[in-house]
C-alpha cells in the first residue's frame, strides 16, 4: 500500500477544483483511502491521515469514521500523534459524542506526563471540551496542578478549573484552597487565569463573593496589581501601544466591578484606583479606551461617589466625540445603562447624542434613537421632537413602527400644547404612516376625540392628508374616522387654527368612496370608511339619497364584515330611521386612562394650560372602588402633598416638637410641612378627595342627619367652631370644617390652628382659607379636617393655636373632648 | 467568549473554534447564517453587532475575517485587543502572515491559538512567552519518543 498523500499535498489537490463536483469526488476518494488505512490499523500515517481528515471537515464534509483514530492518536507516544490527536478531540468528540468518555483515561494519564506540554494539551482539551463527567472525574488533577509552581501549567489549571466549574458548579469548593496564593504571582500568564478563575467563583456564588472580600481582602490586593501595572515603568513583554498589559488590568477592573457592587466598604476601598485609571489612561488608541470603558462600567456598578460618576460619565461623553465609530457605539451601549440612574449627568450629553442619530452605522443609530427617547422630557420636547421627526422621515425601515411609537408616547407625556401634539401625530402619520402599530389608531382617535377644540382643525388636516394619497393604512383610519365624526366641520369651513378649505360634501363622499373602492385598502380601513360615510348621513344635508346608495351596495359585498355592516345601516335608513340621529350622533369625551398619576402630569406639564385637568371627567361618575384604601393613603402619606399649598413652614415643625412633648403618647399630625407647591393650584381642584366618596360640590351630605356642631374653643375672643360630616361612602371618615372668628377689636394675623389625636386615629389637615381672622366677626378662617376612625373609637383632640394679636404673638393649647357621638360612632 | 470563526471574503470557513458544546447541525447553520451577516456589513459600519443573544465582535485583515462571539457582560474593546493580539502571534510565527499560511498550516493556526486562548479567555498575555511555548512544542515533535510517567523510555 504506497504512502498515503501528505497534507499538504492533498490541500492544494482539492483547491485545484473548479467545481463543487470536482471537489466532491476529490474527497471520496481519499476519504475511502483513509478509511481503509484506518482499518488497517497503520499507526505511522495514521496522524497524517487524521490530519487531513480535519482539513475535510472544515470544508463541510462528515468526519465521524475518525473518531476513535483520535482517541488512538492521543494514547500514542508521540507528541506529534498526541497533538493532532487532541486537536482532533476538540474538533470531533465534543461531549454529544458517544466515544467522548473514553477520552477521560487518556487525559488522566496526560496530566500527569512528565513533559509539560503533554500536560499543556490535556489541560487544554478538558478546559476546552470536558463533559461535566469528565470534569467530575478529573477535577482533582486539575485542582494537583492549580498549585504546581510550574507557571506554564499553572495558568492552564486555572482555566481548566473555570470550565469544571462552569460544568460543576458543586465542584466550585474544592477549588477554594487553591487559590490561596494564587495573586502573589509575578506570572502575568497566571496573574490573568487567576483573576478569570476568581471572578467566576465570585460571579456564581455569593458567599464565596463574601469570603473573597472580608477573609481574603481581595480587593486590596487587586488594587495594588493594577496600581503597578499603571505606575510601573515600561514592560516590553506586556506592553501594547504604552500600555502595560491591558488585557490584564480590563479583568481586574471587571472582578473589581464584582467585589464593589452592593458593597460600601470595597467600593472606597477602589475608589482611588478608579480615578487613577480613569484620568491617566492614554485613549489615542483603542486599547487604552478598552480600559476606559471597563472602568466606567466599574464605576457605574458599584456605589461609588458621585464626583467618580460624573467622571465616568463625561468620559462617555467624550468616546460620543471620537472618531472611531467602535467607541461610539460603546458609548451609547453604555449610556442607555446608566439614563435611568444618571438622567442629569446624561442630559449634558444630549445633542451629541442627537447628533448620532445621523450616523451612518444602523447600530448606532438604534441606540441614539432609544436614548434620545430616554432623554426626552417637557422642556426640551420641543427640540427633541423636531430631530426625532427629522430622523423618522430619514431612517431605515426597520426603525420607523418603534420610532413612531416612541414619539406618540413621548409626544403624549410632554406635548407642550393641544396643537402641537395633533400637528406632531399627523406628522408622523403623513411620515412613516403605513409602519404606525395598530394599536396606535384607537389611541390616536381616542386623543383627537378629547380635544375638542381642535377638531375642526384636525379633521381638516387629515382630510388634507388623503386626498393626495391615501394607502398608508393607520392615517386612512384616523381620517376617516374623523371625517364621519367631525365631516360637518369640514364642510361649514369652521376651523380657526388655519385657512379653513372650501370642501364640499360631495367631495368629502368622494375621498371616501375612493378608500372603500382602492386595492390598497385593507378590510380593516374600509370598515372604517364605510362606518365613517355612514355617520355622515347626520351630519350632512344635502347627500343623504347618495350615502343611501352606497350604503344600499355594500349590502351585497363580498367581505362578510363590509357587508354585514352595511345590511345594519340599511335598515337603519329603513325600519329604524327616528334612531339614526340619536345612534349616528357626536362621541362623547373617553374616559382616560392615564398611566400617570395626577400629581406627575402637574409637575412635568410645562405650560400654562391645563390639560390634564380637563381630560379628567367630572366627578358625577362613577367612583372608584378601592376608595377605603386611597383615603388611608391620602391620611397616612405624603404623595398629595405637592398639591396642597402650605402654612408657613417654619412654624409648624417647631411647634410640632413642643407638642410632642407635651402629648406623650398621642399621635400627632400637623399641618404638612411640605415644600411650597405651585400657587396657581386653585383650591377647588384637588384631585384626590374627588376619589373618597365625597364630591367637592355640598360636602354637606348629612346635614339634613344633623349632627350638632360644638364650639371647640372660646377664648380671649377668639372661637373656633366645629361642624361634621360624615362619608357616604367610608364609615370610618369623619370630616371637620373648623371656623374660626375674632370678637375683638383687632385682627388676629399669622393664624395658624394645629390638631394632634390619639394614636388609633389619623388626621388630615386641609389648607385654611387664610391667615387673618378679621376683627368685629366680619369674617372667619375656615379649614377641613379629615378624621379617619377605623377603631370607632371616641373622638378626642388637642389643638394648638398661634396667631399675632395686638402686637404680640399668642399661643394657647387646649383639648376638644366634646364632640358629639354621632361625630364618631 | 463562545467561539471564534475565521473566514474569506468568499464565506470559506479556515478556522472555527468553538467553546460550548453544540451539534454539528447547528454550528454549520450558525456558521452560514454568521458568515452572511458579517459579509453583509459595509465597511464603514462599526466592528460590533448583535446577533441573536451574542454580541458578536469582528474585524478584517486583507483577506480574512476574524468574528469572535461574546456575551454579555465582555467588553467588546478588549476583544478587538484579543483578535490583534493573535493576528500578531500568527504574523510572528509565520513571518507576514496570508491566508494561504492559515489554509496549508491549519493545524499550526489552531495550536497557536490553544497556546494562547484556553477555554475561551487569555491564557498568556505575553507574546513573547506564547511564542516560545510553541517552539518549543515544535522541537518536540522532532523527539522520536516521549518518556512517559513512568520514565521508561519505549523505544521501537
């Protein structure tokens, strides 16, 4: 039998061929020459033809026939049988194989070899590829030479010990001793498999992360690595650009990241280090900017200052600036991380962020897109919207459904003013109409429903918007709805916003004619035209015999929806005529459902208007059922606080104090001492108490059940009367109006009445009408009490009054025990 | 890092190393689909991509393409450093390396890569000692024999 060809050889054999055909027979055929030479059992060639069995693989061609001539090879005693062999493992047996097991002896035998690069390839093999049996089987060889001072099979053992770990978690333990030493290397090799070897013990298991950090101060140790690696003069082994071995010190800094998270002490501990770093590494190349970001990413992980984070995150600012669009697109990764943690420090960033919206790389734009979104809020909305609108006429299609969605949502929390938010989503229909969500059209309409004075101008826009074309899909929808609810508008020429247009209703019945009739149009959109020149037929004069027609055609079509929709119209020409007007008329205003509480929309709405307010709906409906529990919470917490203006504050936290003593054991309420909220907030329209059952109009439910008010103090002129209210809706709330007036001769300026109950009770001050209680009883300061008594148990109150008067200040305290029981009971 | 794919302007596979175990069903399909993506990309996009739950690092020299895919929490700089540091390593052993080296010398390309990467992380941050392990691995295979642990030579 002659020689079997060389590698080589049969390489540039099989590049010779012209076709996929030519190359195919080429491989048969030596594949049935390697074969028979396997069965043969040659053991001089059989490396050879292992060999360039694996060339064949790569191609693509199947292999498996060599797989137990791997195991051979690798019992061989040849390291160049050994090396081929082990590649051949790797490359062959992974551990779906059958034969993979029979691997493990081999390598058992290997890993003790005297020759360290027969142990190398072990090491390598079972680190590479070891089934979790084999790594059982083996994890004490590897956890033997884990503490060899051989460096060269040291670092191996290390990441050998990873992969059992990986594979084994249970395993992890046993590993443990070992890594006593392994930091005081001087090994970079080693240096390096060490802190991968702890960083996954660390990763994986919470009290190993405790051991490292009290027990073995790892991070100490650490620091001072990284510290040398920085101070440390020039290393030509570890050099790469005038930086000392950076691929070491991205892994300190990433265990590090590991170490300081959720931990105060370990993150001071690295602080120095981190600055260090961050301001000294050279960022011309790419590798200094590698460490960079790993430290940035450090720094934003653990609890460290904030001076650190504003560093970390203008260092982000400025890879947004580098020329190398790799750093960018890191940049933006990271950014997007931290926008909810940093939004202030972010927002510094914001039109270099922008301006990534106009790179050319798609990646990159993606994240500019969604971290713009992320930056959004009321007082750049405006700008924003203008580059985001600009980057959805602009951009790839796969972006353009998320970027509309993302400007209707933004547009709906921060829209600065009604026209503006109806001119932004015509913008975006007219733009990217046809990739709109279908969900966007039902809270599109809902939108435009609610504003109402904009309707004329809306549907004149929309109608504007079809007439040239009119096959994106989600902008026919909104327009034809529109035209049917609103097309009497556009016919009398109403709109004030803009040069109303001359349109007529024939024109108007043609538009949607022409929707129904169109290829384009899907079943969904003529359902909606169909519906919408229906509605017309209240709203227009002169065409009613023409919408008749149409109406009457669609009763035989062939979409069932079309059809049956057009059948129920005809018989409401027909049968049930007197119904139509009141079927056909205007909707109503929908019932909203807010996502945001009212307070956010106060705080970020940044004009004037009032548009939150007015989508709320009167107060007549019906109300909300978990009312018990809102008004505990509006007794107990703090949230509505914002809405409610103050009394001074400095008095109330004084006076609270010298209360407390005086009390003891009685629980204690004062006015709020919250931060001064908006003035313009008018009194009436405080939200929150629309929600306990009792409306702002006569709070008075039960005075007919007249329960008899009291007067709670009445002294040097000065008296305060109480009268009740009980809830309809929450037994356990009693409501208090306090009136207080002034006998005497003089004013009683500054006042400011304070109530303290016992601890079972909680108490609720409203804000007082004013501050002066005017003289001669020619005027009273009135102020609710809220009294939420779950226990039922008998009202007591303390009260302290402080008022100036004659010059001076006055204070007095005194207790209310007579309330009545109807007030309480 | 998961694996690493090296492959020509024409989509050829020369290189395919793979750190987690996986049919090889799905490494050819995984490999297609890859190949298509990165032979796709134009050149002035950046080096990075995401690709189902990877991040899939790559970068090309002449005529080759280095693709290494990651996970989440690696840092895609760092793994730029990785793939230059083995062209270097490849570069210094084959003196001015081409893709004919790596295709005649695949064998070659891989034991320097095991010398160099272990289970997909660094194992040696030095060029220098990475290079002397595979000369001297080299002389080796000049040696007829090995001694074994036994220490008795076996001689033919």
């Amino acid at each position: 039998m002659p020689a079997p060809i060389r590698l080589r050889e049969l390489i540039r054999t099989i590049r010779t061929a012209r076709t996929q055909a030519e190359e195919r027979e080429m491989i048969q055929k030596e594949c049935a020459a390697i074969r028979s030479s396997f069965r043969e059992e040659d053991n001089t060639y059989r490396c050879r033809n292992v060999a360039k069995l694996l060339y064949m693989h790569m191609l693509g061609y199947p292999a498996h026939f060599g797989q137990l001539e791997c195991l051979k090879l690798i019992a061989s005693q040849k390291f160049t049988d050994k090396r081929i062999g082990y590649l051949g493992a790797m490359l062959l047996l992974d551990e779906r194989q059958d034969v993979h097991l029979l691997m493990t002896n081999c390598i058992k035998n290997d890993l003790n070899h005297s020759t360290q690069f027969v142990q190398g390839l072990a090491l390598c093999t079972l680190g590479c590829m070891g089934s979790s049996e084999m790594c059982r089987d083996l994890a004490g060889e590897v956890e033997k030479l884990l503490k060899t001072s051989n460096s060269y099979l040291r670092k191996k053992a290390a990441l050998c010990a990873v992969h059992v770990i990986r594979k084994v978690p249970e395993l992890m333990e046993m590993f443990l001793p070992a890594t006593k030493n392994l930091l005081n290397e001087k090994n970079h090799g080693v240096l390096h498999t060490s802190v991968v070897l702890l960083t996954e013990m660390c990763e994986r298991s919470p009290d190993m992360l405790a051991h490292f950090r009290k027990n073995e101060k790892l991070v100490p140790q650490l620091v001072r690595i990284l510290k040398n690696l920085i101070m440390s003069g020039y290393s030509p082994e570890h050099d790469v650009s005038g930086i000392s071995d950076p691929f070491l010190q991205v892994r300190i800094l990433r265990l590090l990241r590991i170490l300081g998270r959720n931990d105060d002490d370990s993150s001071e501990a690295m602080n120095d280090i981190l600055a260090q770093v961050a301001t000294n590494t050279e960022t011309s190349k790419n590798v200094g900017n590698a460490i960079l970001y790993e430290t940035v990413l450090t720094i934003m992980d653990i609890k460290s200052e904030s001076g650190l984070r504003v560093l970390a995150i203008n260092i982000l600012g400025r890879f947004l600036l580098n020329n190398d669009k790799n750093i960018r697109y890191v940049a933006l990764t990271s950014l997007l991380k931290t926008v909810q943690t940093d939004h202030n420090a972010v927002q510094r960033h914001r039109s270099t962020i922008v301006d990534c919206l106009k790179d050319l790389d798609v990646s990159i734009k993606r994240r500019a897109m969604e971290l713009s979104f992320a930056l959004v809020n009321g007082n750049n909305i405006r700008g924003m919207m203008k580059e985001l609108l600009y980057f959805l006429d602009s951009c790839e299609p796969e972006f353009k459904a998320d970027c509309a969605s993302g400007i209707f949502l933004a547009a709906e929390k921060y829209a600065p003013s009604k026209r503006w938010h109806i001119d932004t989503i015509m913008r975006v229909l007219t733009t990217a109409g046809s990739y709109v969500r279908d969900d966007a059209v039902p809270n599109l309409i809902q939108l435009i429903t609610n504003s109402v004075e904009m309707h004329a101008y809306t549907v004149q826009r929309l109608y504007k918007a079809i007439l040239g074309d009119y096959s994106q899909q989600p902008l026919v929808q909104v327009a034809a709805w529109c035209i049917g609810e609103y097309g009497d508008l556009l016919v009398s020429g109403q709109c004030e916003e803009e040069e109303p247009i001359q349109v007529t209703e024939d024109e108007v019945l043609d538009i949607l004619e022409s929707v129904l009739i169109s290829n384009m149009s899907t079943s969904v959109t003529r359902g909606y035209a169909l519906t919408a020149i229906m509605k017309l037929s209240t709203r227009f004069t002169c065409t009613v015999n023409r919408i008749k027609k149409v109406v009457s055609i669609y009763g035989s079509s062939i979409d069932v929806e079309l059809q049956q929709r057009a059948v129920e119209y005809n018989a409401l020409f027909k049968k049930y005529d007197h119904m139509r007007s009141a079927l056909l008329e205007r909707m109503p205003v929908m019932e909203k459902v807010t996502t945001n509480g009212p307070t956010e929309i106060v705080q970020t709405n940044g004009e004037t208007e009032p548009a939150p307010l007015e989508t709320k709906p009167p107060p007549s409906g019906p109300q909300p059922t978990s009312q018990a529990n809102d008004l505990l919470d509006l007794l107990g917490g703090n949230d509505i606080t914002p809405v409610i203006p103050t009394a001074p504050t400095s008095k109330p936290s004084s006076a609270g104090g010298e209360l407390l003593d005086l009390l003891g054991d009685i629980n204690l309420t004062g006015a709020p001492a919250a931060a001064p909220a908006p003035a313009s907030v008018p009194q009436i329209s405080q939200p929150p108490f629309l929600l306990d059952g009792l409306s702002s109009q006569p709070l008075f439910n039960d005075i007919a059940a007249g329960i008899p008010s009291i007067t709670a103090y009445s002294k040097n002129g000065l008296k305060i009367e109480f009268t009740f209210e009980r809830s309809n809706t929450n037994p356990s709330v009693t409501v208090i109006t306090i009136q207080a007036s002034n006998s005497t001769e003089l004013d009683m300026t500054d006042f400011v009445f304070q109530a303290a109950v016992p601890k079972t009770f909680q108490l609720q001050l409203l804000s007082p009408s004013s501050s002066i209680v005017p003289a001669f009883n020619t005027g009273t300061i009135t102020q609710v009490i809220k009294v939420l008594n779950p226990q039922k148990q008998q009202l007591r109150m303390r009260i302290k009054l402080t008022y100036n008067h004659k010059g001076s200040a006055m204070q007095d305290l005194a207790e209310v025990n007579n309330f009545p029981p109807q007030s309480w009971q | 890092m998961q694996f690493m794919l090296l492959f020509s302007r024409q989509g050829k596979l020369r290189l395919q190393k793979w750190y987690v175990p996986l049919s090889d069903k799905e490494k050819k399909k995984i490999t297609r689909e890859l190949v298509q993506t990165v032979l796709a990309r134009k050149p002035k996009m950046c080096s990075f991509l995401e690709w189902r739950d990877l991040k899939i690092v790559y970068k090309r020299y002449a005529s080759l393409y280095f693709c290494c895919a990651i996970e989440d929490q690696d840092n895609e700089l760092i793994t730029l450093e990785i793939i230059h540091r083995y062209v270097e390593l490849l570069d210094k052993y084959f003196g001015s390396v081409c893709e004919l080296d790596i295709i005649f010398n695949f064998e070659k390309a891989y034991f320097i890569l095991d010398e160099f990467l272990l289970g997909g992380e660094v194992q040696e941050t030095s060029k220098k000692n990475v290079l002397k392990a595979i000369e001297q691995a080299d002389l080796l295979q000049e040696v007829r024999y090995l001694f074994s642990s036994l220490g008795t030579s076996m001689l033919s």
